[in-house]
C-alpha cells in the first residue's frame, strides 16, 4: 500500500463527564488525558481488583484482596475485610494479616465441623471454628500439606517428602504410614557359579580384606532388617523420577489415594532463555519448556493406600478404559483422583490420553479399588471446554451414592448425574449455554452453578435443586459475577463487571431479586473522569454462513468524525472471550481502542472461532488449522468494514498479541488484499515450537501430522508480506520465545522483505509489565496506523 503525507492537529483528548450514576458523587472533578503514555499507567488508573479471599467461619466478615488505583504500577495489593452486611473496607496491617492467613486457608474439617485443619506456609495448623484459636502442629523446614482428620478427629494424616503420617493431636505423637521409595527395590546377592563363583571363593580364600569386607556387608544387611522389623512398613517402589504430588484420605480414615507422576522438568529437552539485563551484568540463561511433540514423560498415577499398615494398590485405569482389552495397557493415559463421598466407600478418578481426544471418568470402591466406568467422552478434535477433565467440575451429591459433573457431549458444557455403579445418567441442564461452575450449597440441599445462560455475553449465579428442577438466577446485574456464599449459606459476596465498569466487589442475600450493596471504589478519580463507553456488540456475517461476534468502537461514540479507516484487534490465547458486557482482562488495550475512535477509527474486536464462550463447534473449529477459520473471521471482518462502513481494506489494519500477534502474520502473509498494515505483538510464528499441552491438542504432533503445522505456521508463508508489518516481542519470553520471531526475522532477510520492522523488550517477558515498555509499543502501534491507514494522520504528533 502506497504511504500518504498527513498533517493533523494534536489529538490530545479529554472528557470532564462522569461515567454512571453508579460512580460516586464528585468523579468529574478531574480531566483525563487519552494518550499512549496515559492509558498505559495501567494499574496506577484501574488498581487491582479485589480478589475474594473468603469468609471467616462464623459468617461476620468477608476477606480479600484489594490495591485501589492510585499506588505504582508495581504495587502488591492487601488484605482487607467488611463486615458481611456492609460498610467501609478495613485494610489490616502485615501483621494481622500474617494471623489471618492461617484463619483463610482452605482445609478439610473434622466430622462435627468443630475444627479445620490446614497448612499455612508449610507447617500444620488446626483451628477452633467457634472460638477461632489457632494451635499450630509443626514448625519445620520441611513441608506438610494435604491434612485431613481421622474418623475420630483425634489425629491428623498428612503428607510430607513423599511419606504419609499420623500424628495424634493429643501427645503429639507420629507415625510414618507409607514408606514410598523411588528406584528399584535392592535384591539380596545372587551367589555367582561358574567360572566368576570359582574367582570370588578363590579371593575369599587368599585374602583377609575381602573376608572383613563380605562380614562387614553380611552386619549392615541384618541391622537394617532388624530396624526394618521394628518399623514394619511395606516398601511402595515409585519409578526413580516419580514424586508423590497429591493425597486424599477418605473421611473415615481407613484408606486414602495418592497420585504419583513426573514433573515436567524431569521430561524432553527443555529450551534455554537468555536473560540479558541482569545485576551480575553477564547474560545469564535459564530452562524453561520443552517444545510440542517431545518426550513428555508419564502421566499421574493413581494408588490406594490401607492406612493401617501402608500397604498400596495401584489401579490399572488403563486396562480400565477397554476392559479386556491387552493393547490398552499400552496406552499412555494421565489419571487424577477428584474426590471422595462423605462416607468414604466410593471415589471418583478422572483420566485422559496423551493425544487428547479421550478422557473417562470412573468410581471406584475404596475397599476393593473395583473401576466403574460412569462417562467416557471421545472428541475427534480434542477434548476440553470450560471443565477439561473434569477436575474442579465433578463431585459426589450428599446421599454419596450419586456422582456429577460436567461434559461437552451434546456440544455444550452441560451437568450430568450418575450413579455410583454407573446406572441412571441424568443430564441437568440443556441449552445453547455453557455451565462454567458448580458447588454444593453449604447446607447440601441444592447445586449452585456459574453459567452464561441467556446470553454468551454474560456470567451468572443460580440456584437448582439436585434433580434438574427449580432453578433460579439470583444474579440480576448485567455483566459479570463470581459469587462466594457464606458458611451458613445466608448471604453472597461477589465481584461484578460491566463492560466499561471494572470489577467491584458487592455483598448481598443469596436470594433472587435482592439488592446488592458496593463495598469497594478501585479506579482513580482522574480515570473515572472519563467518559469510557460500554462497546455495542454486533454480528459479522461469515464466508460460511457463520453469524461472528464482535465489539465496535466507533468514532461518533467520542465524538469524533470518521477518519476512513478501520482497525482489527485480535484477542490472544485462542481460547479466550473478550466480546462480552463485562470488564475485559484487556483493559489497556480498551483504552486504546478509544484513543484510536477519537482519531477516527473504527476498532472491531472479534471472538473468532476457536473462542471461549460458544460451545465445543466453535471451540474446534480450529482443529488441524489454525490460521483457517479463525483468521477468515478477520478476513469477513475486514469485508464487514468495507460493505458496512465504506472502508478501503487498504486502510484496514490489524493488530494483537501472542494468538492474536499470529493471526496478524497469517493476515498480512496470506491475506494482504484485505489488510493495509499489521502489528504483531509476542507472537508464534512456527507452531512447531510452542508448548505440548496447547498445541499438541489442537494441531496433534508435528512428526505425525506435518501439514497441520505446515498450514498454520507463519514462518511458511512469510514470501506474502507486502504491506508494512510491526514485529514486537519480549527477550525473556518463556511463553513463546524470543527465537521465534528471530527465526522469522532471518526469514523475511533472505526473502529481500523491506517493509517491517521489529522491537524488542530486553527486560519483559510475555505479559509486558513495565509501563514504559507498553508505552513504547503501543506507541509504534499508532505510528504505523497513523503513517500506512489515516489519511489526515501525522506519526509526528503520537505521544
């Protein structure tokens, strides 16, 4: 595309409006100045959220989270509490909150509720729920965690460098009940024959050293058998680069299950990341992840252990997927325990294969360890949704003869119930929504769920009783709630966002249509001058037919005039939504898009497929393609601008980070004829070397499917470029490394390209964090616009 000459005046821009009636009085006293260096103060403006810690034992208070706007950038947010009705948030000093941290942790409880256990920076701790006293159990340097009661509450299991223990809460006395060891268990020595046994009697017989040396041997096998026998644990031998990672005890203490697997970093090659600005002043390197398709090691394994002598079973869930079956035992699965029932007979595991097309879940019956098969669901594409696996979404309802859980298998994430032995599947909710949480109510007399029913652009709180029936919203707030109920069920604290309101945290009855009360203010007066739209969401019309979300940001809406240009942002992680009427975890980039419609852009931001939010279709419409569906989403978008808004695609850029920074390389690469300019921010650019666990899913392996990679990799296409494109990225990337785009870079210089450019960020790593590197990069972001898109542009006044 040909560049233009522009002259502009400055476009600095500023509103003294208030934003809703739902601001405080007096919120227009200040002016805000929308510019580059201004949005990108970030937190300064908007703070940090508050994050619900939770709600003391006896219902009186809520704990959370909170930095108001204002603090530095880098500022860590504290502890603040409000009482359960309401009012002025009290900050705790370091100290209380040190005490509180122990109060908040989350722990099981004994069987009358009286007390929970939990471990509070590695030491253990039980507290008095009524009277809120605190003894603490250990003070180690070693680690405990995962505490649970006994039948009686007399006693806590625990887990601690691989071993299971007891200790009696009374005298304090411990008791080793697994002895896991890792390796191979050691044999007594086999007594050579033949010509090697004749050569070790001759020695015997010569020398005095190898007498003393064999006796000396023969002393130290009997002492450890004698102290063996005092100890009388069986030896459970776990594979050398195994750790044990989780345990749960069944809550009458009999058995408890383990999960044993390797790490990571025990698995495949993993990439070395140079960190270049350091204090030693040399360039100092560090591992971080291996790359998709290498060797990623085991998955978890599950055992049952008897916690009378630490005897342990391990379960064969392979062979459990096919009974019968030989070759299953070949098959690679990853198994996790998801929980007991409340009486401790049956629990429940969740297992998935390695290609990520399978996952099961069973029973199993813990005196027996018996598998019984309750769902399996197979996705040609891959298997996941809001709850992949089931972990944080299944469970056991009160009766404990009745699992739940979720699955995608009608093409939504639905809840399901089933009965122990596997009879009597339910499915409980039905429709074109997704069921993203569920809990029982503290009282256990119904399921509370998080679903964005009604609208994929909102999220709320309902109530449904076990069977299906009576289910009600108790959320009314348009947007957004994550809601924490209270311990005795009365009440809710939540936190809510609208699409142009950041979170806030409110407090309420866990009833329907009661009104809520807002406890916290976070922005900063100067940001609240400001009159920040709520973005309408509109529906692109599809090569395929396809209605495609999107937010629009157009320049009438700041009072602007239409510049003849249009800009496409695209979202990153794929698999994420951000075409909804809540706040978006893209908050520098919404303040942006209203710099750029106060220039005269139009600013599309779509939900493409491959999109959170609208079921499993458009979840894999991306399988085997990456850069097929979900970039012709932007290619329609551009058409959309063009038929919809008169916009030359000459003038229509694109821009995103990480996802979005790819599908901007696809665009200028594949689809140039569309698109006039491009920015691409931390981005991939050879799927071949990104991580296992994302790509591996979506694109299989690159050494068995090499045209999925092939057709979905930028680097491939890079002869396409014609129009100016902006390359961005961070040189401690450990999420998508710095080599890919200098693996691009010598690319684009052994094809002769002319027209890009690159910056590069010494100190950051995939998420930017320092104000004065987004400030730059957003700033080289709206030179390139306003140079190759704007015609009334000038790049010499950005700031």
């Amino acid at each position: 595309m040909p560049s233009h000459r522009r002259t502009r005046a400055r476009f600095l821009y500023t509103c003294a409006l208030c934003l809703t009636s739902a601001w405080p009085a007096g919120a227009g006293a200040q002016t805000f100045e929308l510019s580059v260096a201004s949005i990108m103060r970030g937190p300064e403006l908007v703070g940090q959220a508050p994050n619900i810690t939770g709600w003391s034992d006896d219902g009186r208070w809520v704990y959370f989270r909170w930095l108001p706007g204002g603090e530095a950038w880098d500022a860590q947010p504290s502890l603040y509490r409000v009482a359960a009705t309401g009012g002025q948030p009290e900050k705790l000093d370091d100290a209380a909150a040190d005490s509180i941290g122990v109060l908040l942790a989350n722990g099981p409880l004994s069987r009358d509720g009286r007390m929970r256990a939990v471990s509070h920076d590695g030491d253990l701790h039980v507290i008095d729920r009524r009277t809120r006293a605190v003894r603490r159990m250990t003070h180690t340097r070693a680690v405990e965690s995962n505490p649970v009661f006994d039948r009686d509450g007399t006693a806590l299991y625990y887990l601690s460098d691989n071993q299971l223990f007891e200790l009696t809460l009374a005298s304090g006395a411990l008791r080793q009940v697994t002895d896991i060891r890792s390796g191979t268990p050691p044999s007594e020595p086999t007594p050579a024959t033949g010509q090697r046994g004749f050569l070790e009697q001759q020695q015997r017989e010569l020398f005095e050293h190898i007498r003393r040396q064999r006796e000396r041997q023969e002393e130290q096998r009997a002492r450890t058998r004698e102290r063996e026998s005092l100890h009388p644990l069986k030896p459970t031998w776990i594979q050398r680069e195994e750790r044990v990672f989780d345990l749960a005890i069944e809550p009458t203490g009999a058995y408890a299950v383990i999960t044993a697997g390797r790490t990571g970093a025990q698995a495949g090659r993993r990439t070395v990341i140079p960190y270049w600005v350091t204090e030693s002043g040399y360039t100092e390197p560090r591992e971080v992840r291996t790359k998709v398709g290498d060797e990623q090691g085991p998955g978890g394994r599950i055992g049952i252990v008897a916690l009378d002598d630490g005897e342990v079973r391990w379960l064969d869930v392979a062979q459990a997927t096919s009974p019968g079956d030989t070759a299953a035992r070949r098959r690679e699965l990853s198994a996790r325990f998801l929980g007991w029932n409340d009486t401790g007979t049956h629990g429940l595991i969740g297992a998935n294969s390695a290609d990520f097309k399978d996952a099961w879940l069973w029973s199993f019956d813990g005196a027996s360890g018996d598998l019984t098969l309750l769902h399996h669901l197979h996705d040609d594409a891959w298997v996941a949704g809001p709850c992949a696996f089931w972990f944080g979404c299944s469970g056991w309802l009160p009766d404990g003869r009745t699992a739940w859980f979720t699955s995608e298998r009608d093409g939504y994430n639905h809840l399901y119930t089933v009965a122990a032995d596997g009879t009597g599947q339910r499915q409980l909710t039905r429709g074109d929504f997704e069921v993203h949480r569920v809990e029982i109510a503290p009282q256990k007399d119904r399921l509370y769920l998080t679903t964005n029913e009604g609208s994929p652009h909102e999220v709320h709180f309902w109530h449904m009783s076990f069977d299906g029936s009576g289910k009600v919203r108790i959320t009314d707030m348009p947007g957004r709630q994550d809601v924490t109920v209270s311990p005795d069920g009365r009440r809710i604290a939540f936190v809510h966002s609208f699409a142009n309101t950041p979170p806030e945290l409110y407090l309420g009855e866990n009833r329907a249509g009661r009104p809520a009360t807002r406890v916290t203010t976070t922005p900063t007066e100067e940001w609240r001058a400001f009159r920040w739209i709520a973005p309408a969401i509109v529906h692109i019309d599809a090569e395929d037919g396809t209605r495609v979300p999107a937010r629009i940001y157009r320049p009438a809406d700041l009072g602007a005039q239409p510049n003849g240009a249009a800009v496409i942002f695209v979202h990153g992680a794929g698999y994420l939504q951000n075409v909804h009427n809540w706040w978006s975890t893209y908050y520098r980039e919404y303040m942006f898009h209203h710099l750029l419609a106060s220039l005269g852009y139009i600013v599309l931001d779509i939900d493409y497929r491959g999109s959170a939010g609208y079921g499993r279709d458009w979840r894999t419409a991306i399988y085997r393609h990456m850069g097929g569906k979900d970039l012709s989403d932007q290619v329609d978008g551009s058409r959309w601008l063009q038929r919809n808004h008169g916009i030359d695609p000459e003038r229509v850029g694109i821009y995103g980070g990480s996802y979005g920074g790819f599908i901007t390389l696809m665009a200028l690469f594949t689809a140039p004829d569309r698109f006039g300019a491009g920015a691409a921010l931390r981005s991939v650019t050879d799927w071949a070397h990104y991580n296992h666990g994302y790509t591996g899913r979506i694109l299989n392996l690159p050494q068995d499917d090499t045209l999925a990679y092939r057709r979905s990799s930028p680097i491939y296409f890079a002869e396409g470029l014609d129009d100016p494109l902006l390359i961005a990225h961070g040189m401690v990337d450990t999420n998508v490394h710095f080599s890919d785009v200098v693996r691009l870079a010598q690319r684009l210089i052994e094809l002769g390209k002319r027209n890009w450019e690159m910056a590069v960020y010494p100190v950051e790593d995939h998420g930017f964090v320092e104000p004065s590197s987004w400030t730059d990069e957003y700033r080289r972001i709206l030179e390139l616009f306003e140079r190759h898109l704007n015609p009334r542009g000038d790049p010499a006044r950005v700031r």
